[in-house]
C-alpha cells in the first residue's frame, strides 16, 4: 500500500510535538512520537495524519521521510521547507518561526498528543517497548526494511475487505493529489 507524503503536515504534526514538549524535542523521542500517531491514525482511519512511509531500524519502527529529513537527507524541495521551520542542533529538533497549524485538525492533534503521552511514559527502553508493542516491526540488523501499511491493518485485525477499501482510498488521495499537481 502506498501512502501520500505531506510535507505541510508532516512539519505541523513534528511542530505540535516540540511546542507541547516546551519548544524543544530530542530526535529519537519525536521520530517515535510520529510513527506511533501515525500508526494509530492509520488503524483509526485508514490514513495516517502525515502520509509518510514506515520502516523498521534496529531501535524500532520509524516515520521514513521525516526521518531522512530530521538527518538532512529530505528531498531538495521538501527539505528546504521542513528547514524553513525545524531546527536541528545534534539530536535536539526546536523550532525556527511558527509553522502553520491550520493543516492539522482536532482529531489529528489529539492522536498527536496520545502519542506523545504513551511514548513519554515508557518506562525502560523504548526500543524494547516498540519491538514488543508493535508487531508490525521486524529485525533489519544494521539495515532497514520497509513496513507495508497493510500489515499494520492486518495485525491490528482489520479484514482484507477493509484493508482493500483503505488501500483503494489512499490510492485515490495519491491520484487526486497527482492530478491537481498538489504534491
């Protein structure tokens, strides 16, 4: 299944994390953060708030795209405007100018925010708490693997009949987007 990268709201949903962390954020808690409200959007509603693609690392699952740009290996036009609004300085991700919010609705912003709340109350490892809470992710050693959308869905026990209709969606979304020469 594919998904439809946002840049827009990947960069509010990454911004709603800092500023509810206090204007600062550490990398690999906001990477983790993403990737659960993500998950848990896509099993909610068929479609994850950002649209980024999923992988497995070694310390879990990840948010690919924002990911690549939290290393400042984004896409050219991507990267220029995720680096318009999020600073990186070592593993600390702040913000540079307020981002617009407006793209994130109320029930976004509170799958954001249980996100944040779950993963900020782990006791112990993350990598560990991902490795057994998300079943979707597998070892890649000291290399990646992707995540297709549809095992999320499945593990999460949704039928094939619904897994179809949301990969079917998300396939629409794609094309509108194409179409329109949105993204």
């Amino acid at each position: 299944m594919l998904l439809d990268f946002d840049i827009k709201k990947a960069i509010a949903a990454a911004a709603c994390l800092i500023q509810r962390e206090g204007g600062a954020e550490d990398m690999f808690y906001l990477v983790k953060e993403l990737y659960y409200a993500d998950r848990s959007a896509l099993i909610k509603w068929g479609k994850p708030i950002t649209g980024d693609s999923f992988a497995s690392l070694e310390k879990g699952p990840i948010v690919s795209e924002i990911y690549d740009l939290l290393k400042d290996n984004g896409s050219e036009k991507n990267q220029i405007q995720w680096n318009d609004v999020i600073d990186r300085e070592e593993f600390k991700i702040s913000l540079r100018k307020e981002p617009d919010m407006g793209v994130l609705s109320e029930r976004e912003m509170e799958v954001l925010e249980q996100s944040r709340k779950t993963i900020k109350s782990i006791r112990g490892s993350i990598p560990k708490w991902c490795h057994k809470n998300c079943p979707e992710w597998t070892d890649p050693g000291k290399s990646s693997v992707p995540i297709d959308p549809s095992t999320i869905l499945r593990l999460a026990g949704k039928s094939e009949e619904e897994i179809r209709k949301t990969e079917e969606a998300n396939d629409e979304i794609r094309l509108l987007h194409y179409m329109l020469g949105t993204r």
